[in-house]
C-alpha cells in the first residue's frame, strides 16, 4: 500500500462547476499538506499548504485536512478551463529532511 | 530571473549508454532534489542534496548517480544500469528548515531511451 493515495482521475468537469479533489494517507506523522498544479509537459508549482489540521481558502481554492480520518481535499470553485492541469497532494513530516511525500496526481479537464 | 533551469527538455539516446541530465538553480537553496515522473507514479525521488559535496539516495537511487560540486548545480547521470530509464526527469530546490514545505520545481526534461 502506497502512504499516499490519490485518484489518477481523468476528471472532466463543465465550466463553473465546483471540483473537489482527494487524498488519502497513511503515515500519521505527516503534518505538513501541500498541493502542487502541474501544467502538461510543465514542472509542479505549489498551489495550497496547509499545516495540522483545519482548513485554509485563497481566492477560488480551499484547502482541507482532518487528520483523524487521514484525509485531504481540494475544493475549486466556479471552476476555468484555465485550472485544467494535474493537481498533485504532496505531505512531509515535521523535520524529516524536507523530504515530501506525493500523491500520483489527478489529471482534471475543465471543458467550455 | 530567479528559478531553475534544466536541459535539454527532450533528449534521445541509445539503450547501453550513460546520459547527463542538467539542473542549475539561482535561487540561493541549500536543497536540491532530482524526482522521475511516470504515468499514474507520482513523484519518486532519485537523490537530494543538502549541502555541496554530499547528497542521500531516495527511494528510487539504483541506476542513477548525481554530484553536488556547486551549490548552484545538481547534475543526475542515468545510467546504463537503470533498466527503465525512459521518463519525465524533474529537479527541484527549497531552502532548508523543520518548517521549509514548498520545493521550486524546474521544467523538466523527458528522456526517451530507445
């Protein structure tokens, strides 16, 4: 069993819609959460973070953990067809060497 | 312009042979790190560095070597050895810290081994 699972999706999804997008873990050491966007043939970039549990909105994003149930997710809202890309959960531990953790990606298509 | 530049983005080689892939970083990062991209894979890390001169397999180290010779530069050799070498090679940098959680991503190159 992967320590990260992630639905490698296609997702495809009209304009407008609101698009959630999960992982599950398995290493309760984890308290860092991030999500990268990766643009086809493009390098990841940071997207959210999220530190311990709770929940955390930028613009038409939010980011949320529950840690008891080892659980996160990623809401967009009012979705573009500019947010098309794969959206990757990446998690690491407090010290841990910075090493992170990824999740396989959800490859998602926000169609006109 | 402050980021990371790998080359070539696309690169063609023969089975049999060694390739060096490129990763220069102007960001000042202590922190390098060399991952492969395989569909429906993820990121799985090769090598990291933390300081020059000395760098840590990953989870995925067998086939590849790397140097840290500057703290600026972090090339990954594929080797002859990888028997799976063809994929979307992507080098990062983050600073250093119990806290640090975002890496700086390159564009990456795609190998084809053929």
């Amino acid at each position: 069993q992967k320590e990260v699972e992630q639905d490698p999706g296609p997702l495809s999804v009209p304009e407008g819609a609101i698009v959630s997008l999960n992982c599950t873990y398995s290493n309760s050491a984890f308290q860092y959460f991030m999500w990268y966007r990766q643009y086809s043939r493009k390098g990841p970039e940071l997207l959210m973070y999220t530190y311990s549990s709770g929940n955390k909105e930028d613009g038409r994003f939010t980011a949320q953990v529950d840690k008891s149930s080892k659980y996160i997710s990623l809401f967009i809202r009012d979705s573009q067809p500019s947010d098309s890309a794969t959206y990757l959960c990446a998690m690491r531990m407090e010290g841990g060497g910075n090493k992170l953790t990824f999740g396989t990606g959800t490859q998602l298509k926000v169609e006109l | 312009d402050g980021g990371i530049t790998q080359s070539p983005k696309y690169l063609f080689r023969k089975e049999g042979q060694n390739v060096t892939l490129s990763c220069e970083q102007n960001l000042n990062h202590d922190a390098m790190y060399w991952y492969r991209q395989d569909p429906g894979q993820g990121l799985r890390l090769i090598y990291y560095s933390q300081i020059v001169n000395d760098f840590q397999k990953g989870d995925i180290a067998e086939g590849y070597s790397v140097s840290r010779e500057k703290k600026e530069s972090f090339p990954l050799t594929v080797t002859s050895a990888q028997k799976n070498p063809t994929a979307f090679y992507l080098c990062a940098s983050s600073t250093l810290g119990h806290a640090t959680y975002e890496q700086y991503f390159g564009p990456g190159t795609r190998l084809t081994v053929t």
